[in-house]
C-alpha cells in the first residue's frame, strides 16, 4: 500500500533507517514493555517548514488511520493493538526535524522519552547515526495522562 495509506508499518519493527530521516513517534505499551512506533519521511522527500526540513504527516492524522485498522489488523502490521483503543494524546511522541541552518537533527519529545537509551534507539531508527543532533522538550509532545 503507499505511505499515505499504512503509515508507518514498514518502521514500527526496529528497521533500522538506512539514510536521515525526519518524522513522528510514539511510545507505546506492548506485551508489557514500550516499543517505539515511528512514521518516517527520507530527509530527500521531506517537506520545508520555513528553515526546517520535516514530515509531511501529523500525529492526529497518523494515528486516527492506524486507530480505525481496528486491533486484529494493526497486530497483523506489527503495530502494537492498543492503539485501536486510545486517542493519539494518551502516550508520549515527538517529532524529528531537520534545521536546516545549523544541519541539526532535532528531536522534540516528551520526557519520558528522553533516556538514554531511547534515544539512541530514535537515532537508529531515524539513521542519525553520525548526524548532528540535540533533543528538546516541547509543549506540544507532552503526555495529558
């Protein structure tokens, strides 16, 4: 299917990024531990946001298509079910933009996805790898809960 139909599928399995990408992300629970689900733009495709390079796609818009995959089909996409049964709001995401000004990565995420080792897991999952990048709060990628 393209991408503006399953959005993010092709990423929510640990596929490592083969070249910088930008986009969004969730932490998710799953069969009791918080996998990374990702929809990911290739930094070549991606859109200008002012001095910014970024994904074309919102979390709202990303999640309500996953959300009406219903359980048994989002299971079958290796996207963990419980989202069928939450608004995008109820765990913490973030975004990957590219500055184009400085050639930095920024990684704006709520605090809880802020560890360590969360994000080193971004920054193979987005082929940051080697990149300049920075992680920032934002009030915009805030869990309500």
């Amino acid at each position: 299917m393209p991408p503006d139909v399953e959005y993010g599928s092709e990423h929510r399995d640990g596929e490592t990024a083969t070249e910088p990408n930008v986009g969004i992300f969730w932490g998710v629970p799953n069969g009791g531990r918080t996998v990374l689900v990702t929809d990911r733009t290739a930094l070549a495709q991606a859109e200008a946001y002012g001095d910014c390079l970024t994904h074309p796609r919102g979390h709202h818009e990303v999640w309500e298509v996953w959300r009406r995959l219903g359980g048994t089909a989002l299971r079958r996409r290796g996207l963990p079910p419980i989202i069928a049964l939450h608004e995008y709001e109820a765990f913490p995401r973030g975004r990957v933009v590219y500055m184009r000004g400085p050639a930095l990565f920024t990684l704006y995420a709520d605090r809880r996805l802020q560890r360590p080792e969360t994000v080193a897991e971004l920054v193979r999952l987005f082929g940051l790898s080697g990149q300049d990048h920075k992680v920032c709060s934002d009030a915009h990628y805030r869990t309500l809960a």
